[in-house]
C-alpha cells in the first residue's frame, strides 16, 4: 500500500457510498487526462474549451459514466 | 447519510420502478455536466446548442443509456 | 403503477420476444431525445437530418444497442 | 413465434456458432439502420459514404461489436 | 465446423492467453471492416487516412477495447 | 508462456493492486495504436495532436476507462 498512486486514488475502487463512488470516478477520468497530458499549463488552457462546448461536456460525461460503472459494479451498487 | 450529495441524488441507485430509475439516470447525467461546467449561465447558454443539433440530442440519449445501464442492473431489473 | 410514464412505456423492461424488446429499446430511445427537445416541432425538423446522414444513422444505431444490451440482460435473454 | 419480425431475424438472440452469432449482429445493426431510414432508395445512397470513410468503418466495427457483445452473452460464448 | 467462416477467424472466442485473445480481437474488428468494405484497394487506400489520424488511431482503440471484452469474458480472464 | 507478447503485457490481465491494473490499462490501450501504427516516428508526431486537443484527451480517457473496465473485472475490482 506504500505504492505511489498517481492513477487511482486510495488505491482502491471500494467507497462507503454512491456519492462518494461517483466521486471518485470523476477523478479517475481526471487522473487519465493528467498523465496524457501531464503538462498543468496546458490543461489550464483546455479547461475552458471543454467546460464551454455542449458535444464536450457530453463526452465527459459519458467517460464519467464508463468509470462509475466500474466502480459501481466493484461496490455490488452499495446495494 | 448527512453527506451533501453533489452527483447522486438520494446517494442511492436504487429506485422502486423503471421509470424512477431512467429518471435518475437524466438526473445524474445533468449532475455531471454541472459539475464540470458549475457556471449556471453558461449552461443555460449550452442548451439550445444540443437541443437543436441531432447529433448531440444522440449523444445525450447514449449518455442516458450509460448511466441507465448502471441503475438497471444496481436495482436487478426491477424484475 | 399509476405512475404516468414518459421514459419507459409500460413501466417495466420486461418483454415476451426480442422483436418486443428491440422495439422497446428503439422506443426508449426516442423518449429520451423527446424529454431533451420537448418541442414536437423542433424535432420533426431535426429528424430528415439524421435520416439522412450516414454518421447519424450509425450512432442511432450505438444508441438502440446501448438499449437492447440492457433489456436484453433484463430478460435473461429470453433463452 | 408468428409475430412478423422486422428488427431481429428469427426473433431469437440464441445462434450455434460464434460465426452465426456474428452474421447476426450484422443484420441486426442494418435493422436498425433501416427501420431509422425506411427509404431503400435513401439507403443505397447512403451506403458508399460510409464505406469509403474511413472514420465511419471504424464507427460501423463499434456497432457491431456493440450488438455482438449481447449475442455472445446470450449464447453464453459458445463455450 | 465445415462452416466457412468470414468473420469469426476459427469460429471460437476461445483462446489459450490473453495475448491470442488481444490478437483475435484485432482480427475479428479487421473482418467487419472487410465485409463492409469487401474492395481490397478501397480498404488499401482508406488505410493511411486511420493510421495518421490521431483521432481514428484512438476510434481505432476503442474498437479493440470491445471486442475484447467479449473474448475475455468467454474465456473467463485466463485467470 | 514463451509467446512473445505485443499486445498484452506479461500475458497476463491479473494485477496485484487497481493502480497496476490501471497502468496495464493505459499499456494496452498505447500497443493498440502501437500495431496500428507501426512507425514510431509518425506516432511521435501524432502524440501532441492528441495531448493538445481537449476532444482527443477525452476520447482516450474513454478507450482506457474501456480497457480498465475489462481488467478490473478479471481481478474481481480486488475486492
């Protein structure tokens, strides 16, 4: 568990609640887009294009559910 | 349960019909382009966008299909 | 089940063939473009535009997929 | 099993072979296509478009597999 | 198995390693292509335009990514 | 287990930790483009086309959501 996590924070896919498992499939899908591109300054620059084009915030949105289903499933839907 | 829930509402995937659970699914997709775009003006802004262009409006129903798959099977089909 | 449905006719995803639940997943499908264009006009002006472009069709066609792979599994496969 | 089929041939997810499981995936994706353009005429049109772009091969191999994934379930991989 | 297979190489998802089960995922998205496009020189002169495209190079990867699944669900991970 | 491996490496979907299994995820996802474009000099100059574009960025989030998906279940999301 000494291992440098720089993909999936904690470690683990396991959270207490639905919230929190959502939450972390939001970093995840952040954590991906930061070792693609790991200069900071230019994801600063990509930020806006992204979070004002309605087709890309769709396509964040689907990566987000295609993590969240991992998770979710890891959880057995905290059922 | 006192969390404040951000991205899933009720913290549960777990609704009483189908159609509870497809609205959870539209519910939870809006959540998440709200949290990438927080700025309630822009998304008002964004909206015309893809409820005008065909191709986004598809986008939007395979979103919807991604999240609904989760809460399908996290409610075991309401079978 | 006096729930009045808009996204998922019958309430349930539960059908006797595949041919029903095929339609069943094209008609969900199209319920969820219709609660993200209400306007019955907007979306008969969209309509020849993805009729008749080959990309559109394709996606429509991921869409119906992303459907049927849940109903499918709802219902065992009708096997 | 006399209902007309228009969107699975056979009205049967269930095939002998994975190659059969396969050419069914095929019709099944063109199904849809059709029944979103009813037009042959439209179709036939349609067709060298997408088989002489590139990006639209690619997209038709997404379909496929799409459908191919809830074939194969469905017959439990032909194991 | 005298069925002449086009698009299932061997009629079997099964494979000894993940390795043939990755290579057979190639292949199989290979054979989609090919029957869509059956004119070996269109595919020939479609296949520069995918691999000097970063954009298709990635479609290209999520292809894979599917078919895939489907393998290393039939062959229960070769774990 | 002699095979040379291209597209799997070390053979094998098992991983000890999710962060290893996610960086097995994104391995996999980079041969892919690897066998699809052999020539590490063009690949090279496709890298910042894809590291500099926000739509690109996600796209590959999405093919390595994908992959992890298919990893995170060989290893039972190391429950």
């Amino acid at each position: 568990m000494s291992e440098q996590t720089q993909l999936i924070p904690g470690n683990s896919l396991i959270t207490e609640t639905p919230e929190e498992g959502r939450a972390l499939a939001v970093k995840i899908a952040r954590l991906t887009i930061k070792i693609t591109q790991p200069d900071a300054e230019v994801r600063e620059k990509l930020r806006p294009t992204y979070a004002n084009d309605a087709a890309m915030l769709i396509a964040v949105g689907q990566t987000v559910a295609a993590e969240f289903a991992i998770i979710a499933q890891a959880n057995n839907y905290w059922r």
